[in-house]
C-alpha cells in the first residue's frame, strides 16, 4: 500500500508563505519582517481574536509591540489609533501583506467563511471558532427557539434543595 501524499492545511499553507525562498535558495521575507507582519496580520485581519487564545509565539510578538509601544492600559479606541499610527509608519512587507491577501482571497475564499476563520485562528495559535447553527440543523437539547416569547417558554429548574 502506497502512502497517501499529505495535503497541507490552511494554516500550513499561511506559514509556507511566510517562508517562501526564491529560486536560489534565499528567503523572501526576513525573520523579522514575518515577526513585524504578524501583529499586523491579527490587527487588520481578526481584530476581535481574543489576544489570550493565541500561541505563545504568537502572543510574544503581539507583547512585544504592545510593549514598545506603551498600550498597557489605553483604552480600545487609543490602542486602536496606536496601531494604526505605528503601521503607518512602519508599514509591513507590502509583498507579504499582497501575498496573504492572495491567499485570502483564492484559497480560503473557496473554503467559506467558517473554514477560512477556522484556517486563521489554526494559524496564529487560536482556538477555531465555534461553528453557528445552520438552518434546518437539529437543535441542541434544552435550547428554544428565538422569539419574543423565547422567556415563556423554557422550562423552569427546580430551586430546591432535595433532602
């Protein structure tokens, strides 16, 4: 029996393109540009991943810049308005933002939203996100339908205690 060719992931595929070498052998992108591009990538592209569900790696370099520059406790909007001032002033490698959005755009495009999110938060060391309940999917025990009358009808849970 012959082994089947392993078919990279999303996530293995995000981190081929970060270390993509040209025909000679040379990388594309430094080290240091990736480490640059990454606080970006989860700036502009998931702003709402929630900073303590990614990778240690991940997480260093998100610390990194937090600490370089002095967000330890602004507020949203003033870490927002940070960011944004520090890439523009230090913007990424425009050809690996261009190559992430490529890949964005055709590959994960393909898979739907749910796949791609799941693909990114696989990428940067999150936790996938919890998939929504699809039309005409079976309902979870216990849950009721949406509507104003949800509150009337849920069952009661017994607040005694049984001696």
């Amino acid at each position: 029996m012959t082994p089947q060719p392993h078919s990279p992931t999303a996530a293995e595929q995000m981190l081929a393109l970060c270390l993509r070498a040209d025909p000679d052998g040379a990388r594309l992108y430094s080290d240091a540009e990736v480490a640059a591009f990454v606080p970006f990538l989860l700036f502009a592209f998931a702003p709402a991943i929630d900073t303590s569900a990614l990778s240690p790696a991940a997480r260093a370099l998100v610390g990194s810049l937090a600490q370089r520059l002095h967000l330890d406790g602004k507020d949203a909007a003033a870490t927002a308005a940070a960011l944004r001032a520090h890439f523009a002033a230090e913007p990424p490698n425009v050809k690996l933002v261009q190559d992430f959005e490529r890949f964005f755009r055709e590959v994960l495009g393909e898979l739907g939203p749910g796949a791609a999110a799941s693909a990114f938060a696989s990428f940067v060391g999150a936790a996938a996100p919890k998939p929504l309940s699809t039309a005409g999917a079976p309902r979870p025990a216990g849950t009721v339908p949406a509507s104003p009358f949800a509150r009337f009808q849920v069952q009661p849970t017994s607040t005694k205690k049984e001696s």
